[in-house]
C-alpha cells in the first residue's frame, strides 16, 4: 500500500470559514483575480496529490448529484471523477429522460428531491438562468456546467488555468476567439473571466455568429482591448492563444443557416505556419470539424492537456464549495 504522504502543508482541512464554503457557483462575474488564484493554487495541490497518490479521502461521505438536461461528455465524467478522486460519490442523472423529469417534473421540483440525497448538484440546461433558478430552489451548493447559451464558468476557470500552466502568465498575452461567439457559452465565460488580466480579445466569427454586442459593451466598461473580425489571416500571427470553437448546431432554427456557416474556419498544419512558435491552441471539443487531426501532433496543439486541467480544477471548485479547502 502507498503510504500517505505528509499533506500537513496543503490548503485542505476542515474549514468551514472558508470563504467559497456552501457558495453556488453560477457566473464567472463571482471570481476576482485574487478567487483565481486561490482556485488555481488548490487546482496545483490537486494536481500532486493525483500524481501522487491519484485518489484520496478529502471528500469522504459526500455526494454529488450530476444533473444533465443536455448531452455532455467531457464536463459530467470530469465531475464524477473530480469527486471519486477526492473520496466522494456520485448519483449520475446523464439521461433526464429516465428521470422524473420526462414526466413533467419541474426544474425546482427535481432540485429539491435532489438537496434531499446530495451534498453538492452539477447541473447543465438549456436555458439561459436555469443553474440560478436550481441555485434558488436549492439550500444546497448548486454549480452550473452550462445553461443554454449563457455561461460555462467551471470551464472557464480550467480555460484559464490551462493558459496559465501553458504560458506561465496570463497577462500581456492575446487571446484570440474563433468560431461561434454568439452561441459558445464557454467564449462568454472565458471572455468574461480574462477581462481580470491585462489581454487583449480578438473575435473571429462570421458575421451572423459575432461576440453578442451587449458583452463586448461589458467589456469594453472595464478597459478591455477588443478587436472583430471575420477571416483569421489578420490576427493569427500576434495571437498567443487561439481558442477554438464548434459551431453550435443544436442553438440553430433553420438548419441551412448552418450549413452555411459550419465550415467557415478550419485550423490545420498549413493555417498553422502563420501562428507564433511558442503559443497555444485550445478548444473545448467536442470538435466537429475546425481543427483538422493533422494538427493533434503539433506541441501548439492544447487541447487535450486542456481537459487534464479540468480535472484538477473541477476537484478544486469541489472542494472548495464543500469546506474543504
Ligand atoms: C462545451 C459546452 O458544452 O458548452 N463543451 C464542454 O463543456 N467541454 C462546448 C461545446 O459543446 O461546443
């Protein structure tokens, strides 16, 4: 048996003080630079204590419900193993349509039975303001892994870490956005979140799919440099991150609207000559398309090293909102 190593200098422990302690987590608009570097000070120890002795009991007796009303790989099985790493358990409700949702059960209803049974609820919806209505309806700590095309903070809290241990800052770096900005929860969250740092935002996005004005407002309040555009030729060489995204097809009416715009950006090799040596591209995935395998190879390519993150950042949010850290 591995025997334990001495964790006496970690941040864990019984800290029911602890500011992050029984808090939802629904908005990225909830972190201050300072809550970021907390977040990615324990993602740091969860990192470790993974390698070192891969799972361990810091949330022992806990539970998780994982409430997912849209498909989802990634974000759900990233949760159930954040928690079985740490000790906990999960109650996995990946198929609503096995639930007591598929017989009309209402969205708060399902969030009480669920406080009754979890310590903790993931949940992912399709409608914008869904994980703060569950937060409304629940006494217990609810996190939201998606709510229509709203936001995606836990993912934008790895986003932001991945570019931090890739990069080793995060400042003074340009971040550029590329794909469906007007749909892609992830870009409003992770747009949102790097407005903390000294960056500057590009947005590459056909013209029916741009950055919604109303945020590039928000973030034009806070000083944020931005910059549209439609093709990536222009901004590829200066950018130190390109972020990647799919084109959303389940947010479209008319499905010829987005045939038409599906392939409007494809990052290979080739595209990839233009781009710095040292910088990094990531994606969300899943990828349908906009990043062709050839690339997968390429050092600059992240976004595998990306969901590893996840990992040790969902672990950290977990503990964090159950006391523990
Ligand atoms: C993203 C999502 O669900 O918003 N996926 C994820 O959580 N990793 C991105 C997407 O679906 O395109």
């Amino acid at each position: 048996m591995p025997t334990q190593p001495n964790n006496s200098h970690l941040p864990f422990g019984d800290q029911r003080t602890a500011p992050w302690y029984g808090k939802d987590i629904i908005s990225v608009k909830q972190f201050s630079r300072e809550d970021l570097e907390y977040v990615f000070a324990v993602a740091h120890e969860m990192h470790d204590m993974v390698d070192h002795v891969g799972t361990f009991d810091l949330l022992k007796g806990k539970i998780l419900a994982n409430l997912f009303y849209e498909p989802s790989t990634r974000t759900s099985s990233s949760f159930t193993a954040s928690m079985e790493r740490l000790g906990g358990s999960v109650i996995p409700i990946n198929e609503v349509k096995y639930s007591s949702v598929a017989k009309g059960e209402s969205l708060p209803d399902t969030v009480r039975t669920l406080e009754c049974y979890a310590d903790v609820i993931v949940i992912r919806h399709p409608e914008v303001g869904s994980a703060a209505a569950a937060a409304k309806a629940s006494r217990k700590p609810v996190i939201n892994a998606g709510d229509g095309i709203g936001e995606h903070p836990t993912q934008a809290l790895l986003d932001a870490f991945t570019i931090k241990e890739e990069l080793g800052h995060v400042d003074g770096l340009t971040v550029t956005l590329l794909g469906d900005l007007k749909h892609g929860r992830t870009v409003h969250s992770l747009a949102r979140l790097l407005s903390l740092y000294k960056v500057k935002l590009n947005y590459v996005a056909p013209d029916i799919l741009r950055m919604p004005a109303e945020l590039i407002e928000e973030l034009k309040s806070k000083g944020v440099q931005q910059e549209e555009f439609t093709g990536l030729d222009k901004p590829l060489p200066a950018t130190d991150v390109l972020y990647v995204t799919r084109v959303q097809k389940e947010r479209f009416t008319d499905e010829s609207v987005y045939e038409s715009v599906k392939g409007a950006y494809v990052i290979d090799p080739k595209v990839m000559k233009a781009a710095k040596e040292r910088m990094i591209v990531m994606h969300p995935l899943p990828r349908v398309g906009e990043i062709a395998v050839e690339f997968d190879d390429d050092p600059r390519a992240a976004y595998f090293r990306q969901m590893e993150y996840g990992l040790y950042v969902r672990m950290a949010l977990l503990a964090m909102v159950l006391g523990k850290a």
